[in-house]
C-alpha cells in the first residue's frame, strides 16, 4: 500500500497527514515533541497555536475569510476543528486553543490510516514525504535540509520587512511616479509631506508602541537594519536625511522639492503591491496603521503586510518548489507551512492541504489538481512558487495575488465579495469532478 511520511504536526503537517490519510494512504507523522522541544511550544499537542488564539477575519471581502471557506468545502480538519472548538470574537474565527488543539490530535491519533511517532528527524528520508517541520526547524533537520538542496543559501532569514501596500489603495492624486533625479523609468512612486506633516509625522513614530520581542525571537536581530522609528528617534531631521531625503525628487504640483518624502517601489510583477522603501519597523500593527496612515497619499491604504522583525526560517521557494509545494526536481518531495513562505495559521493548513492532495494523487498514479490563481488555495501556491520574485518573502494571503476580476467595480468590499464568489464556484466544480 503507498505510504507518505509527514514530518511535523503543526497546522500544516496535521492537516496534510489527515488528507493523505482521507484519500487511503498510510501516514507516518513524525512530530518531534515531546522528545524535544522548542521555545515557542508549551504543550505536546498538535496544532498548538503559540503567538495568537484568532484565526482572523471570516467575511468573504476578507482574503483569509475567503481562504478558510474554501477549506470548509473541501474538509479541512484544521477548520473543521476550528469550528468544534469555537469562541466568541466578533466577525474572526477564534478558537479555545487547548481544546482546538487536543481535538486536532485526538482526531489524528485515531485516523486507522496515521502512525504518530514522537522523535527528531536529522536527516531527509527519501520520498514520497512532506516537510512541515516550521519556522523553528530544528539545527539537524534545518542543515539536513541544506544537504538535501545541495547548497547553503537555500534558507532566508525574515529579519526585517517593510509594509506592503495595495497599489490600488494609494492616493495618486497626492502622489506621482518619479525616480531620483529622473534616473531609470520612473520606478518609484513618491508621497511627499509638506513640514508640518512631517513633524505631526515624527511625532507620533518616535512615541507609537513596538511590539514584544518573543523568547524564541532574535533580540539582536535589529542590528543590522534599523527600524524607522529608533532613526526618528535619533533626531527630527534624521529621516529627511534618510528613507525620506527628498534631494533629487519634484512635486509635479509645486515644480519644487518637497520637505520630505517617502517612496513606494514595486513589489511584484503584477504591479499590485508596492513596498514602503525603508520603513523596516518593530512597531504593533495597529500603530503601524495609524502613524503611516498620517502620510497623506497612505490615508486609505490598505496594508496587505504589516513591517515585521523577528527570527524567522524560510526556504527561498521560487527557487525551489513548484505549485504544490514540491521540490522541482524531485515531485515526491514536498514542503509545507510557514517554512515555504506562507504567512499565517490559516495560509500554513492552506500549504499542508495543497501539498498533501497533490502528493496524494502522485502516489496513486494521477495527475495533481491545478487549483487555478481565480481561487485563494491557488494563489497561494503560485506566489510561493513564481520565479520571477527576486525579493522573495513570507506573505499573508491578499486579494493582490488573486487573478483580478475582467470587470471593473469600484466599492472595494463589492469587488472582493465578487472575487470571492468567483473562487467559491471554481472550488464547488472541482469538489463536483471528485477532488
């Protein structure tokens, strides 16, 4: 009988293990814990949520609200238990934790299909197998893994990342297309602050909130890129002379160079999602919302990644894995969760699902289901895997990589709900044909 090995039970590795064995191959799930530890995990149960107990939004103008109703119609155990163990949040999908996660693992330990053994993985077995080891690999597997790609510089290291910012969501009326001293094509987009802004600016970023610095996280991690509010911290003037010098740069508007400026540079092929040039930050997210949200051409921006710095491992995918998350060279070799470059408790069971009904149909002689970039499961697999990415890094989901709409609507809430159904209807005809 065909047998896959699946190597972690995190939200990505248990919910592979448990599509694998839905389709009547055997599993073996090898989880580490509690052999051996890791300083993010406190329980040895699977699934455990470690940094936050909401599963985030669930409104279908919401990406990731699209994303987990596709999972509900193709039997996700993730979301399956997600809603077992439900708790009040308002409009997100928050869980009991402990109870999601024993539910998680007792489901698992009884499939008659799954064989869960408790030791650390140091070297890569042979196919068909799934990684799902996640962003704290430990050092055997993780350079096991180097051997296995056959070079070193198969892992990035998620130190420091700028906000990213929806194109659409920019207001062009107060911003215009410009590359220092006309230099190049025009590649930047350019917001300028007038003097007043920028000290109302400075202001409330010298004092807005960080986030914590968790214990398994880097606490020297800032060393090398400073985040925007420690330099606004070192003097008034010190971004001017930074991120936001504007020498080089004029405001269509005025014919004059602005007081200050912060530039926006192109963050995928599709030109949907532009990167804030500098702005590496440790800030909350919320503050991160509020205090940029005061750059007047980013009133209304909507955020399709907040700046993040932390410790976080992760495979250079476009150069690595195809669609299904699988080796390129190797199809019996998959990859899954937040090690792949998926940003999220939801986009990691996302991954595991995809990985594992592909690895499902190679084992048994079939050809893996395309899901297509119209559908969030999609979209997904095919950012992960584009090698036209030269910067590549961890990303939420985000209708900005979902194939846009042929018609044009305006309402920003109408025109994600239509996205959504349009994947909803694809997801409804590939469950017809048998998936």
């Amino acid at each position: 009988m065909n047998k896959v090995t699946v190597i972690g039970a995190g939200l990505a590795g248990s919910e592979a293990a448990w599509q694998l064995a839905e389709r009547g191959i055997q599993v073996d799930l090898i989880e580490m814990r509690p052999i051996k530890s890791t300083p993010a995990h406190h329980t040895d149960g699977f699934a455990e949520l470690v940094c936050s107990n909401s599963l985030r939004g669930d409104r279908l103008e919401n990406a990731v609200g699209l994303l987990k109703e596709e999972l509900r119609r193709l039997g996700s155990l993730i979301l399956a238990c997600a809603e077992e163990t439900r708790v009040e949040a308002g409009g997100a999908l928050a869980v009991d934790r402990q109870g999601f996660s024993a539910l998680v693992t007792e489901k698992i330990k009884n499939h008659p299909n799954i064989t869960v053994r408790h030791e650390e993985v140091t070297e890569m077995p042979d196919g068909p197998v799934i990684v799902a080891s996640g962003p704290l690999t430990s050092d055997a597997l993780s350079d096991a893994i180097g051997a296995y790609f056959g070079h070193t510089d198969y892992l990035h290291f998620f130190d420091a990342a700028a906000p990213l910012v929806t194109a659409e969501s920019v207001d062009m009326e107060l911003a215009w297309w410009q590359s220092r001293y006309d230099r190049g094509n025009a590649d930047y987009v350019n917001c300028a602050m007038n003097k007043e802004e920028y000290e109302a600016f400075i202001k409330e970023l010298v004092s807005a909130q960080e986030a914590e610095v968790h214990g398994f996280e880097d606490k020297n991690v800032f060393e090398g890129c400073m985040p925007v509010e420690v330099m606004a911290r070192r003097g008034f003037d010190t971004l001017r002379y930074g991120p936001l010098k504007p020498v080089g740069l004029v405001d269509p508007k005025t014919g004059k160079e602005p007081y200050a400026v912060v530039q926006l540079r192109q963050d995928n092929a599709a030109k949907s999602v532009y990167n804030l040039v500098g702005f590496q930050t440790h800030l909350k997210f919320g503050e991160q919302k509020r205090v940029f949200s005061m750059i007047p051409a980013l009133r209304n921006a909507e955020y399709v990644r907040y700046g993040v710095m932390h410790r976080n491992t992760f495979l250079c995918s476009p150069k690595l894995l195809d669609r299904f998350y699988a080796d390129r060279r190797n199809p019996m070799v998959a990859f899954a969760g937040q090690m792949t470059g998926v940003e999220g408790y939801v986009e990691s069971a996302a991954s595991g699902f995809l990985a594992a009904v592909a690895m499902a149909a190679k084992v048994q002689g079939k050809e893996p289901v395309e899901f297509p970039k119209e559908t969030a499961i999609g979209a997904l697999g095919l950012y992960i895997s584009d090698e036209r990415i030269t910067d590549f890094q961890p990303m939420n989901v985000n209708f900005s990589i979902i194939a846009p709409l042929e018609k044009r609507i305006r309402k920003k809430a109408e025109k994600n709900l239509a996205i959504s159904m349009r994947s909803l209807d694809i997801i409804d005809e590939l469950i017809k044909k048998g998936l």
